[in-house]
C-alpha cells in the first residue's frame, strides 16, 4: 500500500511538470511557433475544433505562420478565432491561407511574459507541494490503519520529501530556461 502511494506521487508531480511544459510551450517567444495555437478553437460544424485538428499549420520562416484549412470555408471563422485570442497577432486572409506574422518582441513585452512563466512555474510549485502533502496524509493514514511501525512512516515521508525535491528543482530549471528564451533578444 505505502508503495502504490509513493508511486501515486510520483506519477502526480510528473503530470504538474508537464502541465507546466505544455502553459510555457502557449508562451510566444518572438519566434512562431504551432504549438501558440493549440488553445485557439474554432466553430466547424458546431463543434468546437483546435485549429491544428482542421488545417495544415505552416513556419516558412521564424517570424511567420501559414495556416491553410482543408475547407477554405472555415478561414473566416478561423481568423476571427485568432483575432479573439490573447496571442497578440492580426492575422491575413489572402482568401486561401491565413499568415500570422510575428513581430519580434518589446523589451516591455518580454518581461511581461516571463513574469507570466514565472506565475505558472509557482504553480506547478504549489502542485507539486500539494502531492506531497496528500501522499503524506495518506502515508500517515495507512500506517495507522495498519498498525505499521512509525519507522515506515519517516521512511516513505523522507523519500516523498526527496522526490519534491527532484521535481521543484526541475521546475525551476525549466523556468531558468525558459526566461533566458524569453529575454534573450
């Protein structure tokens, strides 16, 4: 039991390291990239669809994305979709494909947005303390109910303690890496 609770914490720290991977990944850093439109959803059909799920998403170069829908009827929905998002950029209808052109960054707008990694690397932070929290109580809560010496306890608690480290250290390093992205002009 004591085991399956420490594989349980594991399993949740690493999913607070990839929901931070994937919020800094929606982070633009000047460059385009297809992954800025993950989040951005479109009507088509009435059904809320990502535009990756309906269209070709192109980078001829670092500064520009080329998207071109399957079904050219979607453009305007498509365009409106990414004129209504946060992503800071007017896109270009030509009537067949969309271009997103990325203007480089302010030195206003970097600090902007590693101020917003920053947030989201505190709360992966926060997750991560959480898990060992719970995996804590549970641990507690089993060697009680089982009647399992105290020595177990401080053993499992010691090792959940080691494995929040592992994981806040690696948050901080992707955070270290991310900000040197960002300001690096």
């Amino acid at each position: 039991m004591l085991d399956m609770i420490k594989e349980s914490a594991d399993e949740r720290m690493q999913k607070a390291l990839n929901a931070l991977s994937h919020n800094f990944a929606g982070v633009r850093t000047g460059r385009a990239n297809a992954m800025l439109l993950d989040n951005i959803k479109v009507e088509y059909y009435g059904v809320m669809t990502p535009i990756n799920q309906m269209a070709a998403v192109k980078t001829p170069d670092a500064h520009m994305l080329v998207i071109e829908p399957w079904d050219k009827g979607t453009l305007r929905g498509i365009e409106h979709a990414i004129l209504a998002s946060d992503l800071g950029v007017t896109p270009s209808n030509d009537g067949s494909v969309i271009r997103l052109p990325f203007p480089a960054l302010t030195e206003e707008r970097r600090k902007e947005l590693a101020k917003q990694c920053k947030g989201y690397a505190e709360d992966a932070r926060v997750a991560v303390r959480n898990v060992r929290r719970d995996a804590n109580s549970d641990i507690a809560k089993t060697i009680k109910e089982e009647n399992l010496p105290e020595d177990d306890q401080k053993r499992y608690e010691d090792h959940i303690q080691k494995l929040t480290d592992k994981y806040i250290a690696a948050v901080d390093e992707a955070y270290k890496k991310k900000e040197a992205e960002l300001l690096t002009v």
